[in-house]
C-alpha cells in the first residue's frame, strides 16, 4: 500500500496520505477515518482496498476499525445496469460525470514505488480525482443502490 484518498460526504476537501509520509502514519489516519465512518463508498473496495487496509493494520499491530458499512458501487454497477464496461474511468464517462486521470497505468505505482519524485507528483492529483469521480457516481447510483444504509442518521460518510 502506497496511498489513499478519501472525503467525507458532502464535504469539499479530500484527504490523501502516502507512505512518503511515514507508513505507521498514514495507516493511522486512514484507520481514523474508517473508525469514524458509519459507511464507507468505494468501488471494488469489499474486494480489494478494504481487505488490503485490513492486512495493513494487522501487520502494523493496530485493532480493527470500529463496524461500518460498505457500499461498493462496481456491485451496484454491476448488478443493475448493463454497462459495457463497469470500470469506474468508463462509467464516469458514460454518465457524463467525468474521467480519473490519465497515467501510465501499474507502471505508475512502480515509479512510486522506486521513489520517483515525478510519479508521486502525480499521484495525488490521481486519487484524490478518483474520490471525487466516485462521489459523483454514488449520488447517480443512490436510488439503485440495493440495502443502501438509513441515512436518517446526521452522521458522516465517507
């Protein structure tokens, strides 16, 4: 894990660690941030980013975040529209809602990790794009999305 990106609903600025902070640090404000939650959106997140977090805060030694609920919108994408592809970059687009930035592709986070300072340049600009494509798509897919958490609480989501 190099880094995150992450907002609360609603609210303007996104948040971004990496490693070139410091490991123990950014794992521990991301775990902040999920112990806060009361429901996490992300897209493939149940099936890669959550569990890789998870692995990251047992090897550090930290506890599990405090129960939140996910919400993964490539499942909503998935099983309620037909897309001819489900990635978020082509669904953003379809939607007109806009695009993640262009990159190299994995390439990207092999210069990251090799330490290039051009790559971790850009490397912010990248994910904290893709939290703002995804709150884009969340609110879209709301009324779609299938046993959606109460959001009668006056409470965050991330």
């Amino acid at each position: 894990m190099l880094c995150w990106a992450a907002k609360w609903l609603d609210q303007e600025d996104v948040m971004f660690s990496s490693i070139m902070g410091g490991r123990k640090k950014m794992l521990q404000r991301i775990h902040k941030l999920l112990d806060e939650a009361d429901a996490v959106v992300h897209y493939n997140g149940s099936r890669f980013d959550i569990p890789t977090l998870n692995k990251e805060f047992l090897e550090a030694g930290m506890s599990p975040p405090s129960p939140y609920a996910q919400i993964d919108l490539l499942k909503t994408a998935r099983q309620q529209f037909r897309f001819p592809s489900n990635k978020l970059d082509y669904v953003g687009r379809a939607l007109g809602l806009g695009q993640k930035v262009s990159h190299e592709g994995f390439e990207l986070w092999i210069k990251c990790m090799n330490k290039d300072k051009d790559a971790w340049n850009r490397m912010p600009s990248y994910a904290c794009q893709n939290v703002l494509l995804l709150e884009k798509v969340y609110k879209l897919f709301l009324p779609w999305i299938k046993n959606h958490p109460n959001r009668g609480v006056d409470r965050k989501s991330t």
